[in-house]
C-alpha cells in the first residue's frame, strides 16, 4: 500500500468553494468517476481543504500507475467532463508546470518511519555506560550518539520556542523570554 498526496487551489471565492465542496458531497459524485477511481485499484480517496488549498490524499495498492491511471481518464468522455466542471472552481499552484492540475506533495515527516528507526538502546549498553549523563539531557534510553542528537534537536527547539513571538492577552505580540 502507497499514500500519494496532492495539492492543488480553489478559486478564492466563497461562494465558488461552497459550489465546489457541494458536489464532492455524497450522491453528487459522477458514478463513472468513482467507478474510475475504484477501477484503478485506490483503495480511499480524501480531499480536505483549508482557506481556499486543497489536499487529495489517495491510498493506493503498490501496483497503482499514476500515469495509466491518467491515460484511461484521458479516453473516458465522462471523467474529463467532470474535469472540465470541476476546474471551474480549481486553480493551479504557482509552482505547477503547464497543464498540471494536482502537484505530488513529498512526505517531509513521518513518526512512524521515525519510530521505527530510533530503537532504544539494548538494556546492557545502557547499564554499562560510565560516563553520567548530563543532568539537561533528556532520558531517552538511545545510545549516546543519538542521545546528542536529541539534545541539539531540544536545543534548537527552545531557541525557536524563545524568538517566537507570541501575544499576550491584551493582544499585543511580542517575543517572549522563557528559560532554558
């Protein structure tokens, strides 16, 4: 299974957004564009929006094609006539190439690939180290070598966390002081 993500923009119109979110709306989908979507072999198909951005998330089995997919709705009348409606109320991202609708959105993040890789220690490598930790390190039971990077990962935190400027509750912004 694959998860591939897209974005794409909206007319910055509320009323267009509106007429676009009301035909993703459920009976007011083309069936031959479902049926193209599950034909296909996707397995789930979701858009969400924020302001007038839109991110398509579709899980697909490892065979999916994105450009078979592409070719078989190039020759369904149907589909492209929903293509057709549907960009009334889409615009391409600046960055788009020419004719591109929907831009591929690379996973930058991922906590469960994270997890995966970042093992604790072996309880033996842990009980044999003779130097203290630091009394600022945090705990994290990986071996000193990953131990630092967390420490440098919390030290850049904080110093974000300090230059942030925050607002008070009179409203007025400003860069807030906090500890290490």
């Amino acid at each position: 299974m694959k998860r591939l993500v897209f974005a794409l923009d909206l007319v910055d119109d509320r009323e267009a957004i509106a007429e676009y979110e009301a035909w993703h709306q459920a009976g007011r989908v083309w069936p031959t564009v479902l049926e193209s979507l599950r034909a296909c072999g996707l397995e789930n198909v979701e858009i969400f929006r924020t302001g007038n951005r839109l991110c398509l998330i579709m899980d697909a089995p490892d065979t999916f094609c994105l450009e078979a997919k592409a070719a078989a709705d190039a020759v369904n009348p149907e589909v492209q006539a929903w293509e057709r409606l549907m960009w009334r109320f889409q615009r391409a991202l600046p960055w788009a190439a020419p004719g591109q609708k929907w831009v591929p959105m690379p996973r930058m993040f991922s906590l469960a690939q994270l997890s995966a890789t970042a093992a604790p220690a072996p309880v033996a490598e842990v009980a044999t180290r003779r130097k203290p930790v630091a009394m600022h390190a945090p705990r994290t039971g990986l071996p000193r070598s990953e131990s630092r990077a967390v420490v440098r990962g919390r030290a850049e935190f904080l110093a974000f966390r300090a230059a942030t400027p925050t607002v008070d509750r009179s409203g007025a912004e400003h860069v807030a002081r906090r500890s290490k």
